[in-house]
C-alpha cells in the first residue's frame, strides 16, 4: 500500500526520493540515475499484487504505446523494468507538476495561457489520433507540465488508451466521470471523439477554475449532461450578489467580465433558440451596467471634488524639492483632466508618468510624516489609475456588447 509508512521500492540504477504522485493504480517518484549523468526521471511504480487482469492489460498498452511514440506534448518513457513485486515505467520528469495542480495554485488561467495549451494538447491529440490511439482519460490529473517557468504541456498516462481505429465502437465505461463523454457516462456506445469532449471540460476548468458539471454524484452529473440548460457563469451569479449588496462598482466590473464571456458565446451560438436566449442576456447585462456607471461615475466624482487637506500638506512639504513638486504638479494635472472627463488614454499615461517619477522619489524618502502622506498620495494615485483603466476596459466590453447585438439572427447551422 502506498500509504505514509510505505517506503519506495529499490531499483539497482536508480536512486528514488520524493513521491510525485498517486493516480488510480499507480505511485509515481522523482529519481535520479545512478550512473553518470544523474539524470532526473520520473518512475510510476505498479505493485503487482494490485493488478487485476484487466489492469495488467492496461499497462501493457500504456508501456506499448508510450514505447513507440515521440511527441514535444507527450511525456517520454524511456525504459521500462520490472521484478517480482513491481513494475516500473522510466519516464521524461516534469518539473511542472500536472495541470489540475497548476489551475488550483492559480484559480483560473489567463486566456492567453489557457489558449497556448489547448494548442499544445490539441497537436498531441492529434499525433496520437492520427496513429489510430484515443486516450480516453483525459483530464487535468493526466496532463504534465515540463518546468514552472514556460511551462509546456505534456499528455501522460495512457494506461487506458487503446489502439482503436477513429470510428470502432467500445462498450466499455473507461475514464473519469467529470471529463467523459456523455455517450461514456450513458453507457452507450463510443468512440475516439470522446477525446474532445474531454478538452472542452478541461478547457472550461482552466478559464472558469471548475468543471462546467461539477458534481458530487454520478446522478447529479448524469442530470446535469443531460439538461441543456445553459451552463451559467460564477460571474453573472457574483454580479447580481454584488448588485443585490449595493456594491456597484464590484457588480459593474463583474457584468463587464462577464460580458466578455457572452459576446463570443453570442457569436459563435449557431442555434437561433439559444442564440436569442443568449441576445437577451447581454441585452439585459449591458443595461444594468449602464445604469451601475452612470451611479458610480457620479459617486466617484463626488470622491475626487472633495477638498483633500492631507494632498495641500504634502505640497506644502514639498516646496523645498523642486522635483517631487514637479511630479505633484503632474498629479494635480492628471487629476483636473480625469475631472474634465476627456481623453482617458491620455490622463491615465499622465496618472502613470508622475507615479513613475513619485515611486522613485519615495525610494529615496526618509522616514518621517513627508514619506506618510507621500504614500498615502500615491497609493490614492494609483487607485485612480486603476479605475480609470477598468473604464477603459468596460467600455471597450460594452461596445463589443452592443456590435454583437447588432448582429442579425443567423438560422440554425448545418453541417450537411
Ligand atoms: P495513474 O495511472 O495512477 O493515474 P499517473 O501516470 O496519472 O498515474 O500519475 C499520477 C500522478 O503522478 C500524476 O497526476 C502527476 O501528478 C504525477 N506524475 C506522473 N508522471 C509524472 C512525471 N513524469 N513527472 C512528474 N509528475 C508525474
Ligand atoms: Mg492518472
């Protein structure tokens, strides 16, 4: 049993350390080779005594299959061997840890992120599925990533992939419920298209944190697959916590979020009875933000008008320091144009040039009530900054949201 008490097993070449990892039937370590080099591996170990049949099966076609395949987004095994206890799977080590770990440490993935690994696993998926191999288990546990820094992705454990030519049709429920297919779940007939399926929960679970179905019964996940209900977003649902709460400003910025999500939904729906569900959301969305900016537009004004002792002070303080009163200057500046409410691109590059110079100044501030109200001003400075660039991003949300609207109804699509 691989449980605290169990020390790894030994392997004449190989020093074992660190456990890595324990999956459905295996513990994986981090070793180095003896001789050498010391190379760094990773080795799955597999107690023979937990092998049923079908699993000894299965990691015949994992050793097989991994054995002949080279891919830059696979992970390499490099040897296999075996004694009387074990069998052992020498593979590439990936520093990165796996994907389900890496979304956790970081919540969601940044688009761009989450875009270069579907890249990456969709030219692995491809390799393996134009050498007639389907995985069948895909899901963040199984995807590797190659170091911390510039990560690349790395599919592993194929100990259920098969050799299956695209269209034969299996029996067998293979897989993890949360990433299968439905026709997996339903216990229906399959076949490689599975694969897919599995890359767009995961691909949902790297932007949104979570599996679109997330469920903690097999019936509830069952349920959920099958309602076509439209898979809400944790944003929409914040939102209207927020709105409900009296947080305008949180509500608006999580209506512009979640604009960004349903305007590409907008576009690319080809079901004209979703597409106009989806129409009247954003509709009702871009409303209730328009009205939220024009409340916290006012009540930010209101903030800035306000008369400021503690900035009159500061410059006050500063009038022996001709360059901090000439940053200040800037500030004031930036302040007066973003009352005007004119040109936001421009206030905000003279918001960001006087923090430049401001920053550097407090570096070289002596401690005393000048630095205090110095970092008071300049974190007040940098808030203003902050909203002013949300403004800008809101508003750039919103007229994508009305384009979209904009777009005529397109009839249902077919592909035949
Ligand atoms: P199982 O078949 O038991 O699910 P896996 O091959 O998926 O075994 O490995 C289990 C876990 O061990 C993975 O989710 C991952 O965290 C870790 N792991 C596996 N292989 C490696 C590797 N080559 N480098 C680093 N970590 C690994
Ligand atoms: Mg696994």
């Amino acid at each position: 049993m691989a449980g605290s008490g169990w020390a790894p097993p030994r392997l004449d070449e190989f020093i074992l350390t660190e456990r890595l990892g324990t999956g459905t039937y295996a513990t994986v370590y981090k070793a180095y080779r003896k001789r050498d080099t010391r190379e760094v591996v990773a080795i799955k170990c597999v107690s023979k005594r937990s092998l049923n049949r079908a699993s000894v099966e299965n990691l015949l076609t994992e050793i097989e299959i991994l054995k002949t395949i080279r891919h830059p987004h696979i992970v390499e095994l490099k040897d296999f061997q075996w004694d009387s206890d074990h069998i052992y799977l020498i593979m590439e080590f990936c520093a990165g840890g796996d994907l389900s770990r890496f979304i956790r440490m970081r919540r969601i993935l940044p688009e761009k992120v989450a875009r270069v690994f579907l890249q990456q696993l969709a030219c692995a998926l491809k390799f393996l599925h134009d050498h007639n191999i389907s995985h069948l288990d895909l899901k963040p546990q199984n995807i590797l990533l190659s170091a911390p820094e510039h990560p690349q992705l790395k599919l592993a454990d194929f100990g259920f992939a098969q050799y299956m030519s695209p269209w034969d049709e299996k029996h067998v429920l293979r897989g993890s419920p949360l990433y299968m297919a439905p026709e997996m779940v339903c216990r229906q007939q399959y076949d490689a298209r599975v694969d897919l399926w599995s890359v767009g929960v995961i691909l949902y679970e790297a932007l949104f944190g979570r599996p679109p179905f997330a469920s903690r019964s097999f019936t509830e996940l069952e349920e959920k697959i099958r309602s076509d209900r439209a898979v809400e977003t944790d944003l929409v649902v914040e939102a209207v916590k927020k709105d409900q709460e009296g947080d305008a400003s949180a509500a608006l910025s999580l209506y512009c979020k979640a604009l960004e999500y349903f305007v590409p939904a907008l576009h690319y729906e080809s079901d004209a009875r979703r597409k106009e569900a989806i129409r009247a959301k954003v509709g009702q969305y871009i409303s209730r933000a328009e009205e939220l900016k024009a409340l916290v537009t006012s009540s930010s004004k209101n903030l800035l008008q306000r008369e400021n002792p503690a900035r009159e002070l500061l410059r006050e303080m500063a009038k022996d320091k001709p360059r901090l009163c000439a940053a200040l200057e800037m500030a004031s500046a930036a302040i007066a144009k973003e009352e005007e409410g004119k040109d936001d691109a421009d206030t905000l590059e003279l918001y960001q040039q006087s923090l430049g110079e401001l920053l550097l100044l407090l570096a070289a501030e002596p401690a005393g009530r000048r630095r205090e109200l110095l970092h008071a001003e300049i974190q007040t400075l940098m808030s203003r900054a902050e909203y002013l660039k949300e403004q800008m991003k809101m508003r750039e949300a919103q007229s994508m949201g009305k384009e979209a609207l904009a777009e005529p109804v397109r009839s249902t699509c077919t592909l035949q």
